[in-house]
C-alpha cells in the first residue's frame, strides 16, 4: 500500500513540474512573440527597459497600433508648433492632441518611452503636419532644425552683402560657393537673353525673402532667384523699358544706381528721370554709388559703400567711375527692388539734371535745372 502512495505521489509531482515547465515555455514563446511583433511594428526598444517593462510597453503599443502606425490626417496643413524649453513629455502630448496632430496622447507617449525619445525631444519651432503618423512624428521632435529655411535679400545688396547673410540663414551653402556661382552663371549652365557675355549676375539676385529648403546648392539658389527676378519682368515693364530706349541689362544697371542714390522711395522716379535726362544729352551721371561701388569694401569703415566719398575717390579710375566716364557702368552695381526698376520704366517727366541731398537729414533731395541752381542749394 505504501508503494502505491509512494508511485502515486511521484506521478503527481511530476506532472506538476510538467505543467510548470510547459506553462513556463508558453509563457516564455509568448513574451519572445509580443517583442518580436512590436519590434517589427515599431522598431527596437531602449535598452534601459528591464524584462517586464518592455513587455508592459510592447503589449500596450499592440494594442495602439492604430493610433501610432497612421495619419491623423491624410489632408492636413502643415502648423506651427513649439516645445518650450523643460516642457514635460506628457504635456507635449496632450497638446499635440488637442492640436489633432496625434490622436491619441497616451499611445504616444507609450511609444516615446519604448524607444526611449521621450528623454531626447529638443525644443524649439516646428512646422508639423497631420499627414505624418505619430510615429515618424515623435522621431521630427529629436531635431528643431527646420528643413526650409529664410533667405532674406534687401534692395541695393551688392553680390557680397548678399552671401555674407547666406550662413546666418542656415543654408548649407558658403559665402565662397554662392559667389563663385553668382560670378560665373555660364560656368553653371546658366544662360539669359539679356545677359552680356561674361557677365555676373549683380542685379538679378531678386531681393525679397524665401523660403528655400536647407538642403539647396549654390547653383540651384541662383536659379531661383533668378526665376523671381523673371517673374517680375512683366510685359507692363519690358514695354516701359523699351519707350525709354533701354535693354533688360541697361535698364537693371540704371535701376541699382536709383536704387542706391535713393533713400525715400517714393523719390525714385524723380532720380530716375535726372539720370535719363543726363544719358539722352551724354552728360556723365556722376552717381556716388557707382564710385562706392568700384572702391570696394572700405575695411576702416567696414562697410562696402564708402560714405562720405573724397575728392581723392572721385578720381578713382574704374569704368564704373561715372564721374570719369559718361554713360552707364558696365553692368549693375546693386540688386534693385521692383520699385527701382518701376521707376526706370516709368520715370517722372521733369527738366531736371541735378539733384543733391536736402540739408534736413529726411533722406529727401532737392532738383534742379541748371548746375547754378543746383550749388545755390547746397548746404551752409
């Protein structure tokens, strides 16, 4: 009878070391088969989860695939967002919730500790869109750099002003790359109708702002620019250009002189009309611009448009010297706005052939017909 309870007893005992081990494989198949699902879905985990917490996350994100693995949106705009220096994970994204960026607040932060990018979202501006899934969205908060960036040109830049601002615009182009570009647009394959041979493309780098992707090369922004210049080039201002005698090139040229000689806007006109009433009778234009243009960078002054010029400037011998040399430089000397070159195409019509700066320090100028005239208002 002993023997029996003794055989009895072993049977039970192996049968619960059985059960255990079995239960032990299966719950072993089932954890190693939930990571693998997850890490198919979702990539990875961080290695800073222990056992049990990654599979709390992994069976968690299973469950909200839906909300991780899809567009919120299909159709939706991009929209400005930002994270706040210190701003906490959770608040990140009950925001993005309630900005239906994501749609779900809680999967997301599911995901951001399985990965472990919850310690890693960097502050800053976005521009986010609901058309991306969560997923891909939780990995655009690691980087604040914008993927476009803002390229600003004011009128009556030269060439140089305008790349010594392209690194502080975050363009991934050097100063060196854009003006060897800029300098020799036949060298990139670029050509234009009315550009002489040789020629540079001072004058035809549009000033405006852009939005322009970060990734851009040198070449591909002067094509741009240039597209900007010709979408301004309207039928209006070539038939305006051509009443007053002037090519595209000629009438640019005069243009970045008005540019320059003008402080009030509205005055350009005015000073256009002075400079094509030289040109029609061979006077010399005697613009100040045109000598800072071929001095160059004044190094005491750090600035590339020397002010006051001396007599000494004056003489200096350059063919965009206009005071030395009657009839326009040999090309543009700055990069005029629309409203300059509206003001070549269309000039005041005055008897006018000087014009000097009044003595108040309003930027304006006084006109005058004859060079009497023009010394009696000069300044005491």
């Amino acid at each position: 009878m002993s023997k029996r309870r003794i055989s009895v007893s072993g049977i039970l005992s192996l049968a619960l070391i059985g059960t255990f081990c079995l239960g032990s494989c299966l719950l072993a198949v089932g954890y190693l088969e939930i990571n693998r699902r997850t890490e198919a879905a979702f990539g990875s985990p961080t290695h800073a989860l222990d056992p049990i917490q990654r599979l709390r996350l992994s069976t968690q994100l299973l469950y909200q695939a839906d909300h991780l693995l899809e567009p919120t949106d299909e159709f939706g705009d991009l929209a400005p967002f930002e994270i706040e220096l210190g701003e906490s994970p959770p608040a990140i994204a009950t925001r993005l919730e309630s900005t239906g960026l994501i749609p779900n607040a809680q999967a997301f932060i599911t995901y951001l500790k399985y990965t472990g990018l919850d310690t890693s979202l960097q502050a800053g501006n976005y521009s986010l869109s609901p058309a991306v899934t969560p997923v891909d969205l939780a990995h655009i908060l690691q980087d604040a750099t914008p993927s476009e960036v803002t390229l600003s040109i004011l009128s009556g830049w030269r060439m140089e002003e305008v790349a010594a601002t392209i690194p502080t615009s975050g363009l991934e182009i050097t100063p060196d790359e854009f003006l060897l570009a800029a300098s020799s647009p036949a060298q990139q394959g670029i050509t234009l109708p009315y550009f002489p041979e040789g020629s540079s493309l001072e004058g035809f780098l549009y000033p405006a702002s852009y939005r322009i992707p970060r990734q851009t090369t040198a070449k591909e922004l002067i094509s741009f620019l240039l597209e900007a210049f010709n979408s301004r080039l309207s039928l209006e201002i070539l038939d305006g250009l051509h009443a007053q005698g002037l090519d595209v090139y000629q009438a640019v040229t005069l243009a970045s002189i008005v540019e320059r000689e003008a402080v009030v806007a509205e005055e350009m006109p005015m000073i256009a009309s002075v400079f094509l009433n030289r040109l029609a009778i061979g006077m010399a234009l005697e613009a100040d611009s045109t000598v800072q243009y071929a001095r160059g960078f004044n190094q005491e002054q750090n600035t590339w448009w020397t002010n006051p010029l001396s007599g000494r400037d004056l003489q200096f011998d350059s063919p965009y010297n206009t005071y030395l040399y009657a009839g326009l430089p040999p090309g543009p000397i700055a990069n005029p706005g629309s409203r300059a070159l509206r003001a070549v195409a269309f000039p005041a019509q005055s008897p006018y052939y000087y014009f000097r700066a009044t003595c108040d320090d309003s930027g304006r100028h006084t006109f005058s017909e004859t060079f009497d005239e023009h010394l009696g208002k000069a300044c005491q």
